[in-house]
C-alpha cells in the first residue's frame, strides 16, 4: 500500500482542520497515511521521522505567518538537513498546504517555500492539478476559490475558532488536492 506522511504545524487548529482533510483525499486514494503534527516547539518524535523515511509521499503544511512558515515548521525544515544529506527523501512525492487569515496573505510565498525545501531534498512535487474558480458566477465554497496550482490554500478569518474555518470549499479543496497525492505516490511506485 501507498505510504503518505503529512507533516505539519498549526499554531491555532486552523491548519490542523487542513492537514485532516488532505488525510481524509490521501485515505480516499487508497493510501496509508500518518499525520505528524510538528509540536510548539517545533519537534518531532524519532518515531515521526522514520515514518517520514518510509513514506512514498510527504506533505508539508504550515500556516503562513507573516509571509512564510511558522518558526516551528522552520526548526523541523532545518533539522531535514540530516535526512538531505543522505538523499533519505530524494524521488518520494511532495505537496504542500497552506492557511492564513486572509485571502492572499502571501500565502504563494510560504508554498514556494515548501516547493523549495522538497527540490532540495530532490522530491517530486505534485501540485494541485486543479482550475482555479474564478468566473462570475463562483462561489467562495468553490474548490479551488483561492486559485492555486502550486499547492493547497485556505484562509480562515482571525478571529474564527477550527470549528468556523477553514471553510469548507477550502477544505474540499485540501481533500481533492490529498487524493491526488496519494494516486501520484501510488502511479509512481509500480
């Protein structure tokens, strides 16, 4: 079975809501999947790391604070030096997602971040494969409202609970874009 690691930091439940839903696609495309949250000290267990070794597929996620990941999801990145220096995760699949408060907030920056630390690690990205809403007559809940192709995006207000967001078509999106992962992962493997 397809192997799919999701490791992530969310510093207030939002980008956990994500990271369950890219689980929920990866599931669906007929993967074995571990979700890693990175903890507020930005760490991970041993265990974590040899499941992010032996995985077909890793999914970085972060929010983005002030246009780039989180300091936590930055020690964790730091700290892939190790596994970098032996080419652990070079030809595994990756993808990334992303939430921040606002509809932009500079949320492409912290994807090309993520884009960037799995071509150092020599990593096949997988992007979102999907159109963007964007006709008139599109709804905020739509997949793909946000318009990315590089990864998954999803906003949630400030001042709203894990429970208010992210909204659903973001969530959908997050799903769709899991799925996609894990049917990559699982193509490449044979």
């Amino acid at each position: 079975m397809t192997k799919v690691a999701i490791v992530y930091h969310s510093g207030y439940g939002h980008t956990t809501k994500q990271a369950e839903a890219v689980q929920a696609g990866a599931i669906a495309g007929d993967a074995e999947v571990n979700l890693i949250a990175i903890d507020a000290e930005g760490n991970i267990s041993e265990a974590e790391w040899e499941n992010l070794h032996a995985a077909d597929a890793i999914v970085f996620g972060s929010p983005t604070y002030m246009g780039t990941v989180s300091w936590q999801f930055k020690k964790f990145a730091d700290a892939s030096s190790k596994p970098w220096f032996s080419q652990k995760w070079k030809d595994k699949v990756a993808g990334a997602f992303t939430n921040s408060a606002t509809m932009n907030g500079d949320k492409h920056s912290t994807l090309q971040y993520l884009f960037t630390l799995g071509m150092q690690h020599g990593m096949i990205w997988v992007g979102t494969g999907m159109l963007p809403s964007n006709a008139k007559s599109a709804q905020r809940n739509d997949v793909n409202f946000l318009g990315s192709s590089a990864g998954a995006m999803a906003q949630s207000p400030s001042d709203s609970s894990p429970e208010e967001g992210p909204l659903p078509g973001d969530l959908e999106t997050s799903r769709l874009f899991g799925k996609r992962i894990a049917e990559t992962a699982r193509r490449l493997r044979r």
